[in-house]
C-alpha cells in the first residue's frame, strides 16, 4: 500500500465519525506519545534475547507479543500520519529528503560499524 | 510510494554501514521515544491557534515549523518502520486488520462526534 | 516528605519482592515511557479549557481526572526515581545544580515572560 | 529535601520570570515528553552492561553519561511538578496512597521475583 492510501483510509475514518475536529497538532502529539507508551510497555521486562526472538520465535508467547507489537505499531503509525496531516507534512516527501540528508550526514565511509556514528536513524 | 519501499531504503541505510546490529527492538523503541520527544518539543509552547497554522500559514515561522515537522515525523517513521522489522511485524496487514478492528469497536452511528468514544485512533 | 524517603520506600518495595534485578536502566527507562503515555492519554483529547479546571474543579469528572492524574504523576515519579538510582544520580544534588544552571541559562531581566526564552524548564 | 522544596523552588523560578501562563496541563505534559526523550537517547544505544555501568563506572565516559543523565532526571522531574502542580495533584499524597496501592496489588508472598507480576512498579 502507498503511504497516501493509509493516509487517506485515516482520514475517511476520521470524517465518517466526524472525528475531524479533535484531529489538532497538540492532540495528535498526545495521543502519539500515548501510543508509544503502549509499545515501550511491551518490552520493558524483556530481556534483549527475549525482545529479539519475538520476530521469528514459533511459541505463543513470542507470537502473542509479535501480535500485540503489529497493534501498538498500527496505532503509532495512524496518529504519526494524522499528525502529519494535521501539520501540513507531506510524509513521502518530507521522508525522502531526510533519509538523503542523513546519507550525506553519516557517510558510508565513515559511519561502516561505528555505535558513535549511529546517533540518528 | 509504498510503505515496502521506505522500509526497503530504510534496510539498505542501515546494511550499507553495518548497524543492522544496532537495530533491536530495545535500541529502536529506545530511538521512537527520542524522535517522539523532538515532535512534543515542537508543540510545547504553541497555542492551539499557533499549532493549527503551522499547516497553512504562509509566514516565516510557520514555514519553518513546517519544515521541522517533517524532518520529526520522518524520524519518528522510521524508526517506527525499523522497530516493525525486528519485531517482526509485517505493517501493511497490521495496519489494515487495526483500522478493521477500530471501525467495529466504533460504529459510525455511534462515535459520530462523541468526544467520549474517540478515545482511540 | 523528603525525596530520599520516596526512594527509600521505593528500594524497600522492590526488595521486599526481589525485584531489583529488573531494575536496569533500560528497563525503566522504558517504563517510564509507559507511564508517561498514560499522562499523555488524559489529556489528549481535553481542550485547554478543560485541562485547566482539572486542578480546581468540583464537579465528579475533574475530580476523577485529578485523582487519575494523581496515580499517573505518582508512578512516573517512582519509575523516574528507580532510575536515577540504577544510573547512580543523586537526585538532590542534581536538580539543585540544574535548576542553578537555568537560573543562569535564563536570567530574569531578559527571559521575563518571553515564550521564546521558555524554551527548557 | 523536601518534594515541597523542589515544588517552591520551580513555583519561584517561573513567578520571577513571570512564565506561569506558560505552564498549563498540556503544555507541560508535552514538554515532559521532550525530556523523557532526551533520558531514552541517553540509554538508546547502550548495551544493557554499558548501561548497568553508568551508575558505578570511574571512567570519563561513564561519569559523562552520568552527569547527563543527573541533568537529564532533572529535568524530567521539574516537568513532572510543575505537570502536578498545574493538575491539582498533591504529590506526596498521591505517592504515599498508589504505593501503598500496588503494596496490596503485588503482595509480597505473589509477587517475589516474578517477572510476571512486575508489570507495574
């Protein structure tokens, strides 16, 4: 899917409920953080072991955190689009450029490996 | 484009300088939080008439916002979308079953304009 | 009460229950990211208006929101103090420093009731 | 020090640079969500013994780390005060009451050393 169609499903959510109203930058913000926090709890008590076999493990544990983990990550990911929306972001755009910044910001060469290169992205 | 292809230039960003390491799902969850905190920093001291112009509004300051939401929400995304791929979660269909959940938790005929209702997404 | 006696109380309840080697600082870290999405989450939706008669209000649903409000502020002060000790903070001595740097950073004569210079504290 | 001495030290601070108005529910709840972000950059890419080896280390990066997170804890903590003080939250109070709270949530004899009861607190 484009990021402009889940973009748009947001927004015709919104409209259908006409939740469009509450749709404002500092809400949104809000409402992102609280979404985070959500995904900050599921791997606070986890060891790093234990948070890296969440991706492939086949028990029900690891496969009921990798579930849980795909609704706290679509959450994020509908208020950090809303919000965007609700800033004039263009996403897809705004994305592009940043990612080509911080290629010329973090070198190949220089950044190969290195933790203390790696302070963003 | 689609969201594959920002994960995609996000996992070659990361393979070019060998932090493919540096992405597990504590670092990266670790990582949101920072860049959430850059979205709040921006928002903090705006009236919500302030924050509503920065979508719109054609002078200096605003554009300038402008300009540091998209460089913030980028962040926030990406690290979003590097999280996802250690955790294995597949985006796309976890989005779309999140918005299908959240539709039947919220039927139109009775969310519409209920503040109370819209307690998420 | 005095700082050091929530502290105390706070090792007291981890060790009553073994709990100590579960506070890393990582791990609280990301816990305290969870109890700061809960903060976010009561304000999220409120107008100014309304978050502000929290404080004072006497009709049931503000007192509830204080009362709410006062369980979130209270588990983000217990997971910030677990951390400051996992990282070997004094935390005294620390805010009487930092808030001594901002007296220095924001001197009264130009900061006064400038948004622009209320950028920290 | 007294949790009401930092309290009257932040209460002073703002009223002498007059910047009480800037210090509402939502404001301060956005703006204790850009420090906790600085506290997790702090911690972002740290190996969980890096992090362990902040608190006690005698090394020069380890006692910088400290330092930073000294300011950082402080920060957060201020934020979280003036957060309190804006709700109408009576810190002491709400503590004392939500520990002894998670005393009856989390009994003892339950409770020790289990992961799984740890979830809050």
């Amino acid at each position: 899917m484009h990021v402009s169609e889940l973009q748009q499903a947001l927004r015709d959510f919104s409209a259908e409920r006409e939740w469009q109203r509450f749709n404002t930058p500092r809400n949104l913000a809000l409402a992102l953080v609280g979404e985070v926090g959500e995904v900050a709890e599921l791997l606070q008590w986890l060891t790093e072991e234990e948070a890296a076999a969440v991706a492939t493990a086949a028990d029900g544990e690891a496969a009921r955190l990798r579930e849980r983990a795909g609704e706290e990550v679509s959450d994020v990911l509908a208020y950090l689009l809303l919000l965007a929306d609700s800033l004039g972001v263009d996403v897809e755009r705004a994305f592009t450029a940043k990612l080509a910044a911080n290629a010329e910001k973090y070198p190949v060469h220089l950044a190969r490996g290195s933790a203390a290169k790696h302070t963003e992205l």
